[in-house]
C-alpha cells in the first residue's frame, strides 16, 4: 500500500510540474504557444481528411460550385477573361469518361484552378473531371483545402488507377512542375515526362485521351530567364516551385488582362484496355496524341495567340530520363 501511494504521489508531482511549465510557457510565450497548438490541431484535421485527397467526395457539389464561380469571379476581376466560347474541334461523346490532357501548365495553372476543375466546370467544360494536382500543393493550409472542395485530387498512380476505375474522367498536365518551372509568355512548349505515365495508365484503363489546350494561360503572367533560372535553383534546393512572376503594372501575382480561349482537340482512342502495355504500344499511343494535339495547336493559335506567339508553334519536349538533356522538336505542322 505505501508503494502505491509513493506512486501516486510521484505521478501527481510530474503532472503539476508539466502544468506549471505549460503556464509558464503561455504566460512567456504566448504567442509561440498558440501557433504550435494551431499548427497541432491542423496536422489532426489534415489526417482526418486525408482519405478525401484521394477518391472520396470532400464537399457537395453545390459548395465546389460556389467555390468554382468565386475563383473564376476573382481572376475575372484582373481582366483575365475568355476571350470567346470555347469551341470542340469535333463533336464528342460527353457520356464517355476521359483522361483530359491540358496544356500549357503556366506559372500557376490559373485557368484549370478557376474554371476547369470538377464540378465548378459545369457550364464551362464538356465533361466533369477531377483535377489531378501536384502532391506539393497539398501540403499547403488553406490551398489544400480549396483544391479539394474543387474536387481536386493528389496525382499518384495508385489515386489515377482508383479514379479511372471508378468511371470518373480525370484532368493530367504531363508537364507538371518541371514545365511549370519553364513557363515562357514568348513560346508555347508542351512537355513530356520519359516514362509517358499518362499514357500507360490511359491504355490500362481502356480510357481514351482528350487533349485540352488552353490558349493565354503562358500569358497572365511575365517571367524573365532569371526568374526561371532562380526558380529551377530553389526547387532543386527546397522541393518547392516556386515562379517570381510579375503581372499588371510590373505588380507580381497581379494577372495581366489576358483573353483566355480554351479549345479541345478530337479523343485519341486507346485501344483495348491492357493492364501491362508494352512500350511499343505506348510510344504508338503517344505518336497519335503528339498528331491530335499539333492538329488543335495550329488550327486555334492564329484565332487565340498574339501573332508574334502564334508563329514560332508549339515545340513538343520529351525530357530526358535523368533530367539533365532535354531533347526538343522545332514548332512544325501536324501530317496526317
């Protein structure tokens, strides 16, 4: 009995000495106290959630449409406005589920954000999608949670597989970071990662491709080639991208007045689906879409780019698989 009592005796001395060292912490620093308790109730609420970056609905629908219309309302406020009705360059099955394939990604995928994302799309794409977004992007407060009430997803081959298998059409930027890094407002490129990722699991869903251009995204924003150089340098240090843009007035983050003309380009069907597709088929799959996507380029570029834009075409850039050459083709017409 008396060591039960020594015990509880030593047990209720640490309790009151870790109280009187959390009082004294609050009334020193009360500051630091409440942001570590912010910062701990939000990393809870994030694993709560956690399950809704992946496939699960994270807010009603009429809530993402809210949201949808306040974004779009928000860039509209800067001028940043469609320029006409976005136009399909062949009737398509909106009954059909798709991979939707944009381009360009821009300095921060501002249009797709504000427009394109399911279900705040309705009304401005033919066909609902979930976004799927950069894993780094979920990682910021507020931002994460915006991206998922849009219906936005983490973009991981486990989620795509999950969403594809469901029946849901998707939204890809091949190009991700590492195009978004070398957004130019002077030449279109569309890039492609090594492995063609997108690809594979389109052909092992059976899932047909939709390329997606939009046309003024490059342009919101201005970057010089050192605010590109310095961005690769603090991405390669942090993980984190980062572009140092300007915009209206020489303002940066404030969008120049842009027409945005979105246009989508004829499905690239895939075949039968394969659940180990060869690199042949994959590499054969890609020839078409890099057709189907210079095909929509150069029918639209002269309607939605400044001349000057317009002429120098879209270059085509598959990276090199250790990140270090980049192997291009020169703008050029789509041959059928």
């Amino acid at each position: 009995m008396a060591s039960d009592d020594e015990d509880d005796s030593g047990l209720m001395k640490l309790i009151k000495r870790v109280r009187s060292l959390i009082n004294r912490a609050f009334r020193r620093h009360p500051r630091l106290i409440r942001v570590m308790v912010t910062f701990g109730l939000y990393r809870l609420f994030v694993r709560a959630t956690k399950r809704y970056e992946l496939g699960s609905s994270y807010a009603p629908k009429w809530v993402s449409h809210i949201v949808g219309v306040c974004l779009t309302a928000a860039v509209g406020a800067f001028g940043v406005v469609r320029g006409t009705p976005d136009k399909l360059m062949i009737p398509i099955d909106k009954t059909r589920q798709y991979m939707i394939v944009w381009h360009p990604h821009g300095a921060f995928a501002t249009i797709p954000a504000a427009i394109c994302s399911w279900p705040g799309a309705v009304g401005w794409f033919p066909v609902r999608f979930h976004a799927c977004i950069a894993d780094v992007l979920f990682n910021i407060p507020f931002v994460r949670e915006i991206l998922m009430i849009m219906g936005a997803k983490r973009v991981n081959r486990e989620n795509v597989r999950f969403l594809l298998h469901e029946g849901h059409s998707i939204g890809i930027q091949p190009g991700g970071i590492y195009e978004q890094l070398r957004t130019d407002p002077m030449q279109e490129v569309a890039y492609f990662p090594p492995n063609l990722g997108f690809i594979r699991q389109a052909i092992e869903a059976g899932t047909p491709l939709l390329p997606a251009y939009l046309f003024g995204e490059n342009q919101i924003f201005d970057i010089s080639d050192t605010s590109r150089s310095v961005a690769q340098l603090v991405h390669k240090w942090t993980g984190v991208p980062i572009l140092f843009v300007r915009g209206s007035f020489g303002i940066p983050l404030i969008p120049r007045k842009t027409d945005i003309h979105i246009r989508i380009g004829r499905p690239v069907e895939v075949g039968e689906k394969n659940p180990s597709p060869t690199d042949e088929r994959v590499r054969k799959v890609f020839e078409n879409y890099k057709i189907a996507l210079l095909e929509l380029f150069d029918g639209c570029k002269d309607e939605c780019l400044p001349p000057e834009i317009a002429k120098r075409g879209l270059k085509i850039i598959m990276r090199d698989p250790k990140g270090k050459k980049i192997k291009g083709a020169k703008p050029r017409k789509a041959s059928l």
